[in-house]
C-alpha cells in the first residue's frame, strides 16, 4: 500500500535566482467569484487561484447556487445571478474556512433552505463569530449554529445592523457586509484595529458603493453587484515561501512578480524588513482597485526581533514562514497574541512549535506566545504537516536550509493555497521530490479533462 504524499527536500548548495509568479491571491479569488455569481452577467476573473482545492469549493457552491464557472484560458468566467429556485442546497465547504463564512453571509441574504457543511477539520473551527450576528440580522438558523453542518431556514429577511466586532477577523467582516447586500437598510461593520479589506475594494470593482470611515464600512441594501473584469494578484503569503528561501540561502536574488502589497496584508514583510531583509519594492501598479508591485529578495543576514499582538491582523498566516525566518537569524524572536493560531487548520502554536524542533530548533510557547531562539545547530528532519498547508511549505523552506536530506509528509494540503508547490520551488533551485512516505515515487494523479474549473 502506497504511503501518504510526502516531499525529500535537500538543503539548497547554490544561490536561487531568476523570476518567479507564486500562487494567486486565494482570498480575492473566493470573493470574485461569489460576488460574480451574484451579478446578473459575466464576470471575467484574470489569472484567478483555479487549481487550488479552496477555491473549487468556493466554484462548486456558486454552481450548485446557479450560477456558472467556466474556464477561459487563464481566466474564470462567471455566470450569475444565482437561482433561487434550485434551493434547497446542500453545499460542503471542505477545508475551506473562507468559503464557509464568506458563503454564510450570502445563503443568510438569499433566504433559502440550505445546509452548510466541511471536513472534520473545518467542523472544529468557530462560526458562532458569524451566525450570530447574521441572527441579528434576521437570518434564520437550525440550532445553535455555532459549528459545521449548519442548516439555514428559509423565510429569513435581513436588516441593516451595526456590527461592532471584538476581534479584527475580515472573513467576519466579509459576511456581514455580502449579507449587507440583501438587507434593507444600512449594514456597518466596524473592526478593532488593522483587517483586511479585499472586500470592500472588490465591492468597488463590482459597482456596489461601500462608505469607508476609518474603521468603518458600510453598505446600503438592498444592491446587487453589477458584472465585473479583474485581475487576481499573486498572494503575498504565498510569495514570503520562496522569499524567505532567498534571504537565507546564501547570494540568492529572485524576483517575485505581481505581487499583491495591500497595506493590510503586508505585516509579514514589515516583520522581516525589521530582522534585516533586503527586500525591496519595483514596478507599483494597481489590479483594480488592489496595489500591486513586483518584490526583489536578496540574501540577508536575519536577527531576531518581537512580534506584538497588534501586528497579528496583517500577517496572520504568514507567522509559520517567520518562524522559519526567526529558527536561522540571530537571537530571539518572540511572537505575542498568538492565540488565534490554535484554530486554523491545525493547532498552529504547536504545530510550529513540532516543526522547528523536528530540525532542531529551539522553541517556547504559551497560550498565546511563540519563542523562537534562533541560532540553534540546524539537522535534517522529519516532519508530519498535520493537515495544514502553510506548515507543510513552511517545513520545505527550513529543509532547504538544515545539512542533509529532510522528509516533510502529508504535503497533498498545500493544493489548498498553492497548487503546483514544489514544482514553483524547483524552478527558483530547490532541490525537492515528490515522493510517497514510503520512500517509492507517487502514483500520478488522474488529471479532470473539460473546461470547467476545478482542481
């Protein structure tokens, strides 16, 4: 019997170079393509994250909605508007978290009977954070609804509400604001500090007004999206694997093109400009209504600095990679208010914590702190990614700098964010082979023929 998918990375012996496009931006893809099936017409979504097992969640919901997802070349043609009398539906987000919530917030506006599912993994995550103030919105739950499967009632009529949210989570904000779509009224969500706003912006792409004030944003219902055309940048997360990679292999440069540099995505680069690393801006240009720029990463000697609780909300996935960053600098490098991490796709504190020990790193945590000791006598090591992606590209990126020959297994998760992983880390000169656990190389994977999206 075959083992589970795993990568044989070997520590990189020669600098990295040349240009690279890492994986599209997933969480904007999520929302072009909700709000495209909202639209009455065709959206036509650039360069969208197609391949990723996400976003063929995200793509599977919209079709069962009514809507229709094609492909085009290297775009995504969506069809709305959604059909309400295919209600009811039944919908299986799968590992995605932002399709469950983004989609809460829709089925809420559309009023119809629906079940909401998700893998085991999904199933332990919180929803009560949205369904309640959906609930306050007029939306109609079976239960409690405070986790997946999670069956909404037809009938519900949404009103304006002011969402005043105690945590500055945008998959929160989202679904409020997609449900602010359907309600009468106005919908305000105000956050606590720093969040993501891809919403809002691409509301701006879509032609749907969105007042911003401050922290503040609001939407008048009820309004439909009109038809839009975009281009999805290259994730900035997904960019920081093959970035940290080049500052620490030695006389590395490698050129990230496109890259999305939102200000409220980019706390992970703030974190390394901190610790050193020669990282610089060229080409500014926006993507609709997101910045974008192309990031040049040159080798970099990385001390250790701290990490406060106030920067979380702008770098919230990318603390796995830092970690990373912080096991090779010097000195220590503290981590604080990580507690959210301990509901994602795994225990990330801890998974985190297993990883860096595996190569032999040193490592502290608390609820809701993560030490990292840099300067600690790096070896191969072995490493299960627990189901979780970024732990999964993180671990490649520290094998690629421990002496020797390193296995991460359970590597199938990085389709999630960014299909084709180890294949983008060849092409800038990582040696990495896809292989079974058990040493044999993978059976190949039967390929879905057609134009239709999917992974």
């Amino acid at each position: 019997m075959a083992g589970r998918p795993a990568f044989r990375v070997r520590r990189a012996e020669t600098p990295l170079r040349g240009r690279l496009v890492a994986a599209r931006d997933k969480s904007i893809t999520h929302r072009a393509i909700l709000l495209g099936a909202l639209a009455d017409g065709e959206s036509r979504i650039e360069a969208p994250l197609a391949a990723s097992a996400d976003v063929a969640r995200t793509v599977a919901a919209a079709e069962r909605l009514g809507a229709t997802v094609t492909l085009d070349g290297d775009a995504l043609l969506v069809r709305g508007p959604v059909r309400r009398e295919s209600a009811p539906w039944d919908l299986d987000a799968g590992a995605s978290g932002t399709t469950a919530r983004l989609l809460l917030g829709v089925l809420a506006g559309l009023g119809e009977a629906c079940r909401l599912d998700g893998d085991p993994g999904l199933r332990r995550r919180p929803m009560a954070r949205v369904t309640r103030r959906l609930v306050a919105m007029g939306a109609r739950f079976s239960g409690p609804a405070d986790a997946l499967p999670i069956e909404l009632l037809p009938g519900g009529s949404l009103a304006g509400v002011d969402h005043e949210l105690e945590v500055a989570s945008a998959q929160v904000a989202s679904a409020c604001l997609l449900a602010g779509l359907f309600a009468s009224g106005t919908t305000r969500v105000t956050v606590p500090g720093p969040c993501r706003d891809h919403t809002e912006r691409m509301f701006a792409s879509f032609s749907i007004p969105v007042r911003r004030d401050g922290r503040t944003s609001a939407v008048e219902g009820p309004v439909a999206p009109s038809p839009a055309r975009l281009r999805v940048p290259v994730d900035l997360s997904s960019a920081l694997y093959p970035a940290v990679l080049s500052l620490l292999v030695p006389d590395s440069e490698l050129l990230l093109e496109e890259v999305g540099v939102n200000p409220t995505r980019t706390g992970g680069l703030d974190v390394l400009a901190r610790m050193g690393a020669d990282v610089g801006t060229e080409a500014p240009r926006r993507f609709g209504e997101e910045p974008v720029a192309d990031l040049r990463v040159r080798a970099s000697r990385l001390v250790g600095v701290d990490v406060g609780p106030e920067l979380f909300p702008r770098l919230l996935d990318d603390v796995p990679i830092l970690a990373v960053a912080a096991a090779a600098a010097e000195g220590t490098t503290t981590f604080r208010g990580v507690g959210e991490l301990r509901v994602k796709e795994s225990d990330r504190v801890d998974s985190i914590a297993a990883m860096l020990r595996a190569f032999g790193g040193r490592v502290e945590t608390t609820d809701d702190t993560l030490v990292v000791r840099g300067g600690a006598r790096l070896s191969a090591g072995r490493v299960d990614a627990r189901d979780d992606h970024r732990i999964a590209m993180a671990a490649v990126i520290l094998a690629a700098v421990a002496p020797g020959t390193s296995r991460v297994t359970g590597v199938d998760v990085t389709a999630q964010s960014y299909p084709g992983f180890a294949a983008a880390m060849r092409g800038a000169g990582l040696d990495v082979e896809e292989v079974s656990d058990d040493g044999a190389a993978p059976a190949p994977r039967r390929r879905r023929g057609g134009g239709r999206a999917g992974p």
